[in-house]
C-alpha cells in the first residue's frame, strides 16, 4: 500500500513539473484590450430620471376616472430598457410606455390611469423595472376619493342586547344540621358526633 501511496505522489509530482509553458504568453494583447473595454462599459448604467415623482389629483368624485404623464429622461451613460411597468393596485394602471431602448439623454413618458376607487386619502405606487443600477424605480399617484353620494349607506352594526340579568333568587336555606343520637343502652340522649 505504501508502495502504491508513493508512487501515485512521484506521478504527481512529475505532471507538475513537466509543464513548464508560461500561462501568460498563451494571452492575446487583443483579448485584454477587447475585455478592458467591456469591462468599463459594464460599469456604466442608464440612470432613469423623472420629471416629477409624484401626482396630486388632488380631489375626486368617487368612480370618476383620471389619469397623468408621468415624463422621463435617461441621464445616464448607457441605454435604458425599461422592462416592466406595474401598480401597488389593479385600479391604478401604466400603459404607453416604450419597450425599445432609450439612447442616453433622451427622453420617455408612460400614461398612468387611476380610477377613482377607493375613499379619504388614497396613496398608490408605480414601480418602473430597468436596467438602472437599482433595477427599479417608483413614481407615486395620490388623491383626496369623496365619498359615493349614490352608494348605500352601510347601516350601522347593531347592538346585541344583552340578556337580562337574573332575577335574583332567595338565598338557599342552609342544610338542616343532622343530630346523631346512640340508640345503644345507657347512651340515649347522647349525642356521638
């Protein structure tokens, strides 16, 4: 066995040093200059700027349907590939926004469209999925939804009575005392607790 370990431990020792053939001659100048180059342009990111983040409509009638631009510039140094567009909620939608890249320093707008569902304060956010260096970017809507004067009024929750109490019982009389008496001769009138 010691026989096998040592000659297994030659065998290697011989792969090792018989490659004598520098690894870094095997690399092309063209190659490295080729990889610096990719390399320098992958640390470039779009960045997705907006006009504004966020769009008051202020005050709405309830139901009543509305939408905004939301506008955008790439001020980064690479294109912007806008992927994705989605709500915090089914009533608010993004649509028109373009799917082909966006050349650094232009410009983009997508169409948000709220419905009006909901009421008081409503708050909702659009999340925009990119190439950025984040990888997404949120704009917000929020509007003041009056109430639906058509709508029906929810009655109020009723109150369960409560059960009345008791009438109040008479005190249960307390258990007669049992008197024990012997009734062996000579114990009578005793008593044997």
């Amino acid at each position: 066995m010691k026989k096998v370990l040592l000659g297994l431990c030659a065998l290697c020792l011989v792969a090792f040093v018989s490659c004598k053939e520098d690894a870094t001659s095997k690399i092309k100048d063209e190659n490295v200059a080729e990889a610096a180059k990719r390399d320098a342009n992958s640390a470039k990111f779009p960045v997705l700027e907006f006009e504004k983040a966020e769009h008051d409509f202020g005050q709405l009638e309830a139901r009543k349907n509305v939408e905004t631009i939301f506008s955008y510039k790439n001020t980064g140094e690479a294109p912007l590939v806008i992927t994705n567009i989605s709500s915090s909620c089914g009533c608010t939608i993004p649509k028109d926004w373009s799917r082909e890249p966006l050349a650094p320093g232009k410009s983009g707008q997508f169409t948000v469209k709220f419905n009006g569902s909901g009421s008081g304060n409503v708050s909702k956010t659009v999340t925009v999925t990119a190439n950025t260096e984040k990888g997404s970017e949120r704009v917000r809507i929020k509007a003041f939804v009056k109430p639906d004067p058509n709508a029906p009024k929810k009655a109020a929750p009723k109150k369960i009575a409560s059960p009345a109490p008791a009438p109040a019982l008479a005190p249960a009389p307390a258990p007669a005392k049992v008197v024990k008496s012997s009734t062996q001769p000579g114990h009578e009138g005793h008593n044997h607790d």
